[in-house]
C-alpha cells in the first residue's frame, strides 16, 4: 500500500514539473514588469488553447501532489 502511493506520489510529481515548465511565461523581464501593471488595471483576457489545459493541469497535479504528500507522510509515520 505504501508503494503505490509512493509510485504515485513520484507520478504526479514528474507530471507536475512537466506542466510547470510547458506554460510559457506571463512576463519577459522588466518590459513584462512594467506592462504588468496595465493588465491588472484595464484586465487581460483568458489564456487560450493549450495555456488553459496546463493551468487547469498544474492546479489539479499541484493538489493532487499536496494530498498524496500528507497521505504518504501520515502512513510512513503511523
């Protein structure tokens, strides 16, 4: 029981980073810094396409990570 949870604790881990680093950036430096602030102020639209599927992917993977790390700790300790 503990392997499988482990195994999939690595799983959602290594899917994780992967969607981390498919997103492509919000800002590019300090030119990004600065027209930062405008998008706030008169609102930008929503990604699109693929950028939407990793942002939903990485919050789903990232609670996911978060749920199995607390699992995986409560058993190895108890």
């Amino acid at each position: 029981m503990v392997l499988f949870f482990k195994i999939l604790l690595v799983i959602f881990s290594l899917g994780l980073i992967i969607a981390v680093l498919l997103q492509s950036g919000k800002n590019a430096g300090l030119s990004g810094a600065i027209t930062g602030g405008a998008e706030h102020l008169f609102g930008k639209q929503k990604a699109r396409g693929m950028d939407a599927i990793l942002e939903k992917a990485t919050i789903v993977l990232a609670v996911g990570f978060i749920l199995l790390s607390l699992i995986v700790a409560y058993i190895v300790k108890g």
